[in-house]
C-alpha cells in the first residue's frame, strides 16, 4: 500500500439497540485479499436495510462494527490484471455479514464491483446498487413483459421508483401506491395511476379508480398486513415479489389466489457464498449504468449527508421514518 495511510476514518455501531448512534473511530487500511480491490471511498448511499440493522444487529457482527452497504469509488490497488484496475471509478453492494463501506478506504471483490462511468455523477452511481438491484431482481422473477398489470406497493421508495420505471420500459401498465404529495413524481417516472395509500378502504378505492384488481403482478415493497392485502388484489396465479420476508397467511387465501411468491434478498448472495450470484450483481450493475447512460433510467433525488457520526445517525433515523423522498448519500471523499 505505497503512498497510501496507515490509517483511516470509518463510522462504526458499538451497539445494536433501538436508540442506535453512530461513533468515529480510526482504524487500519483494509489489506485486501488475492481477488481484491482496494478502493478510496469516495460516496456511501444509504439505505433503510441499514438502519434496521443498526437496530436489530447482525449475528456474524463484531464491534464496532462498519456500517453501509452501497458504495462509489475509486480503485487505488488492485491485482495484476484484474477488471477493473487501478483509477478505475466502481460501485458495488458490499457483504452484510462483514464489514461496511463507511469509511475512507474499503475492499470488494473485484467480480462484484461494476465499473461507472465518468458520464455518471459518482453520487448518483452511489444511489443504484441496493435499490436498482433490487428492483430488477424482482421484475426478473416476476418475469414482468408487454400487457403486465403491474402494482408497486410503497412507489415512491427508492426501489418503487426503479421498479416504476424498469417495468414502463418493459411495455407493462404500472400502478403504484404513495402520498397524494409523490403523485406526480411517480406519474413523470411511467406509472398510469398512482393510488392514495391513506385510502381507509384501499381495495375498493383502487377497483373505483381502474374497474377492477385484478393485477398480473405485485411488488410489495412494504410487507406485513400489506402482503395479503396485495395478494387478494392480484388474479389466479399472479406473482408476487416480497421484499420484506412473508408474514403469516391465511391458507384459505392462498389455496383461491395460488400466488407465486418471490423472495428477493441481495444479501443472500454473499450469505450462500455464491460467486454466480455475487457476478450477477456487477452484471445488473453494469446494465443500471448503461440505461443511465442512454438517458432510460431517470436516478433518485440525491439528500447529501456529512460524514460524520452524529448526520450519518440522524440520517438513518430519519431514513425509518421516511421523512423525505429520496436517497441519502454520504460524502466520504
């Protein structure tokens, strides 16, 4: 590591626990392994997986403990190579069961990095993995095509919002549910009608707006009471994709409806250890940048966050309580 600090700052947990805060501390550069890159972080977008953890905690966890998941920067070791190299600008979504990427030096396989390009403004590249991933993970089980009467659950999340737009681009009618405030936004992204969430009877509403609920396809995005509720709105053998786990359901209901229920967990591909998977990642990452690129893929709004322990806990609180459309991104370097 010539020329490079012996030392870094990160922003770690000490503790996981409800009232969760943030400290700095300093730690060694990571030495990256045989297959890895060493990089400068440069941006971290954050995202509500990270808050819950800081929560609830981690079982492979040791303290303090790094957090963040999304990061953007630069390439500064790399072995003799390796794609991408050295100067090379990438963004990746990192293992949760190790270390995070909230600090100013990190390593990451370099098959699961996906390289950005200098088109794309870095902090914006930072916004994609988790959310873009995720999105197209779930329209990919879905199998999402022309004609899809497609509902996103919760559309004006960051993953609603790549979601609404990957699956316009697929020729499906997409509905979504927000605030009255996000309507607009979400209608600009390609979604035909978006539906109040606070509606009391929210089934009904929906069949007044459009004539009928019957839905080839759900993204839940949301979770809990949610999911049966979204299940009942779609038809015989719909699909499903749950971002949030299963909670209980009535069997009644899934004997009539038959759904087909996806999981979609980016987090399983470290946790199975599965270099397919993790490849896959930097491949859809690839495909992210590109439909940026060309102007296909509009990214989120971008809510700068300090990097510093005391913003970077108000951040991830707020992030719980949805105070703001949009992601927040961490400026490391």
């Amino acid at each position: 590591m010539q020329n490079l600090p012996k030392f870094m700052q990160a922003i770690a947990l000490e503790s996981a626990n409800e009232n969760f805060k943030l400290v700095e501390v300093e730690l060694p550069v990571p030495t990256p392994a045989d297959n890895e890159l060493l990089v400068k972080v440069e941006y971290v977008g954050l995202n509500p997986v990270d808050a819950k953890l800081a929560k609830k905690g981690f079982p492979d966890w040791q303290y303090p403990h790094i957090l963040g998941l999304d990061a953007v920067g630069t390439v500064v070791e790399a072995p003799v190579g390796a794609s991408p190299g050295v100067g090379e600008r990438i963004m990746w979504h990192a293992d949760l069961s190790g270390q995070g990427v909230l600090s100013e030096y990190t390593t990451i396989a370099n098959y699961a990095a996906t390289a950005v390009s200098n088109s794309i403004e870095p902090q914006d590249a930072a916004t994609l993995p988790c959310a873009g991933l995720t999105a197209m993970f779930a329209l990919d089980k879905m199998q999402i095509k022309q004609g899809d009467l497609f509902f996103v659950d919760g559309g004006a999340g960051a993953v609603g919002q790549y979601a609404i737009q990957l699956a316009a681009k697929r020729g499906a009618i997409v509905y979504a549910s927000a605030s009255k405030k996000n309507h607009a936004l979400l209608q600009k992204l390609g979604a035909e009608m978006v539906f109040d969430y606070k509606e009391k009877d929210f089934v009904k509403h929906v069949q007044q707006q459009i004539g009928q609920t019957q839905f080839d396809a759900v993204l839940d995005t949301i979770g809990g009471d949610n999911t049966a509720r979204n299940i009942e709105m779609m038809r015989f053998c719909g699909r499903i994709a749950c971002l949030n786990g299963l909670p209980p359901l009535d069997n009644n209901m899934l004997f009539r409806k038959a759904p087909n229920i996806s999981i979609v967990a980016l987090g399983g591909a470290w946790l199975t250890k599965s270099l397919c998977a993790q490849q896959c990642m930097s491949m859809c990452g690839k495909s992210l940048i590109e439909e940026v690129q060309q102007g296909d893929l509009q990214t989120l709004e971008v809510i700068p966050v300090d990097f510093n322990a005391s913003a970077i806990t108000q951040a991830l609180h707020d992030q719980l309580a949805f105070k703001q459309v949009g992601k927040r991104v961490v400026k490391v370097s």
